[in-house]
C-alpha cells in the first residue's frame, strides 16, 4: 500500500469518529431536553389530584336486604266446581272484592233441605210439647200415671233439641253458600293464576288459588353482625332510626323507611342478627322478592375529614396517602381510615381539611417524586368536594 492510500483511509477513520461523537452528543442533548419542560424545570410524573375536604358524612351500615311483603294463599272452602274468575292475574285487587266464583246450585238445595227439615222438626217439638203439657194435667186429676207423664217430657225434650241442631245445619248451610263467592281477605296485588272457570276446586286444598302479595307497604329484612348490635341498640334507644334502600342498578334516590324489628337471637350459623325496616312503598320502587342495598342512618358526623377511596394506598406500614406539597413533590403520609362509605373514606388522622392529594398515578410515585396534574385535576377536586 502506498503512502497516499494510506493517507485516505486515515482521513475516512477520522471522519467517522467525528460523525459518532457528533450523533452521541445530539442524543444526549435530546434526552436532557425531553426531560424538561418548556421553561428547563424537569418534567414530573403525571398524575390526578383531589383536595381533603371536611364536611357533615352520614354514620351508617351499609349490607344487602331483601324485600318481603305480606302474602295471602287464597284457597276454597268448598268442593265445586269454578263458574268464573273476576280479575286477570296481576291485578290489584281490594279487601272484600269478589275474586272467584263457585257453583251455587249444590249449595242452595242442601240449604232448602236443611231448611226443610228444620220446619219438620219444629212442628213436631211443637205437638210434643203440647202433648207433654196434657198428660201432666191428667197426671194431676189421676187419670195418667207419671210414666206417661215422663215420657211425653223425654219426647217434646228430645224433639227440641233436634231442632236446635236443625237450626245449626241451616246456618251452616248459608255459611257454605257464602263460600261460593270468594273474597280478596286484604288488599294488594295478585299473582300467577292456577285455576280457570271449569276446573273443579276442592275445599282447602295444598295448592292455593292466587296469592296476594300487599306491596304498599312492604318490609326490607336484611342481617347485620353481632358486633355492630351494639352500635345499633346504642342508637335504637334515643329514637327511632331511619333505614334506606336502594335497587342494586337503575335507581339512584333511595326508599326511605323505619327499624321496626330486631330479632331476640343472633344466628349462630352466620353471626348475624334479623332486621327488619318497614316501607310505604307508595311508588312502589320497592318489589316483593327483590334483593337492595340497605344503609341504616346511626347519626352524621358534623365535621369529618373526607377523602376519594381511591386515595387510600397501603403499604408495608399500613395506609398512607401521597400528599402535594408546594413545590410539587409528593410525601407519602400515613393515615388512619375510619370507615369507608361508597367512593369516599372517613380519615381519623393524618390529613386536613384544604391539602391536596393524589387520585391516580401512584405506581410511578416515590416519596419525593416531582408531579404533573393531569386535565382532569380541577374536575376531580370538585367531585370530592361536592
């Protein structure tokens, strides 16, 4: 190789030593500048922000309750067969209301029987007593003996008390007739109807006719643990404590009702103890069957620190919450959660009211970490402190 081949590779390793150092410079000046912002401050993590607030927050329990609502099995009376169904299966129906009706024809026979009978009997009691009163006046003027005298008595005695019950196999014979019509005993809503005009129905038979649920009102059984019956009881003793309930989906103001039974034993199966609250149910939001969501109202607290759940982180040490300070660096505070109630938790210590904390973002987060709000910030904030 001669000397000025040599002196062009030299000339072409030089060139490219030149060009690496210049592409590592640029890299390393496009990294310093996608670490900072506009104004050479660096760019912080970015993450969702809320403010504590402190405001009045409900003392309740919160568990699932189901709907039960005062049913009727409505069944015959009587064996006959049905001549007609006056109301259509789902109908509301009022106390005393005329539901079914069975054939009469059967009925008013043994009646008029019963009747008959009865009249029979009276004349006979009639005769005997006349009978009884002669023979003791012959007795008296010695002409009948007293066994005459006895027997006649024994005769017209017998005689009326046949009457008697002549008398009671009428009644029961125009009680049966009244059976024929059957009555709606209570007011409310009718269900699924097993009978049609033609079957024949048998007195108090298993399966009922119709059940009659009563909507309005209703009550809300639900079960609370054994170790909140205390805190209950507390509360139950300076009045009367509001209960409310809610469908799990499609619903978002609550029934309102009252505590009106708490079971005399907690089950020892489950630990839970049976309540009840009852409900006007007036709109009828309220379905027998259906399962709620029931809060029991205890008190509200005037001034509680409030806090987003979603807030609430926990660590090796318990709880904690990174918390904004003013140069937009985070610390990781711990807390004490009191309670939880829907998307908001109850903060003992650890916060107060106007700090400013984060929401969202917290994996990327360590004590010390610089923030950036995300958008939504402001919006969140106001949720919380709605």
């Amino acid at each position: 190789m001669g000397s000025q081949d040599a002196f062009i590779l030299a000339a072409i390793a030089a060139s490219l030593l030149t060009a690496t150092a210049c592409t590592g410079t640029d890299r390393a000046a496009g990294t310093a500048e996608a670490r900072t912002t506009n104004g050479g401050a660096p760019q912080g993590v970015p993450v969702a922000l809320a403010s504590v607030v402190q405001k009045a927050v409900p003392l309740e329990i919160r568990v699932i309750g189901r709907v039960d609502a005062t049913n009727v099995s409505v069944r015959s009376q009587i064996t006959g067969e049905l001549k007609s169904v006056n109301f259509t299966e789902g109908d509301d129906v009022t106390k005393g209301q005329v539901l079914f009706e069975i054939d009469r024809r059967p009925l008013e026979a043994a009646l008029q029987q019963a009747e008959a009978n009865l009249e029979r009997d009276v004349a006979q009691a009639e005769n005997a007593a006349a009978q009884a009163r002669r023979y003791e006046d012959l007795a008296n003027r010695g002409i009948a003996t007293r066994e005459q005298v006895d027997a006649t008595l024994t005769n017209s005695e017998a005689l009326r008390a046949t009457v008697g019950a002549d008398r009671a196999a009428v009644e029961t014979a125009r009680l049966q007739l009244q059976y024929t019509s059957i009555l709606a005993p209570t007011s409310g809503r009718t269900g699924e109807l097993v009978v049609y005009p033609g079957n024949i129905v048998r007195a108090l038979d298993e399966k009922p006719l119709v059940v009659i649920n009563k909507v309005s009102p209703v009550d809300v059984a639900f079960g609370i643990p054994e170790s909140q019956l205390p805190t209950l009881k507390k509360f139950m003793a300076r009045g009367t404590l509001r209960v409310q309930a809610t469908a799990p989906e499609g619903e978002t103001v609550p029934s309102v009702g009252e505590i009106t039974f708490v079971d005399n034993t907690v089950d020892a199966t489950t630990g839970l103890i049976k309540i009840k609250g009852k409900f006007a149910n007036e709109d009828r939001r309220l379905w027998p069957g259906q399962f709620v969501n029931v809060a029991v109202m205890l008190t509200t607290e005037p001034s509680a620190i409030v806090v987003p759940t979603v807030a609430v982180q926990t660590g090796q040490d318990g709880q904690f919450v990174f918390v904004v300070k003013d140069d937009q660096t985070v610390e990781a505070r711990p807390v004490v959660v009191a309670r939880t109630s829907a998307t908001e938790s109850v903060v003992a210590s650890g916060l107060k009211a106007g700090e400013t904390i984060v929401t969202d973002g917290h994996l990327r987060l360590t004590p010390g970490s610089r923030i950036t709000p995300k958008n939504t910030s402001q919006g969140t904030a106001q949720k919380v402190g709605s």
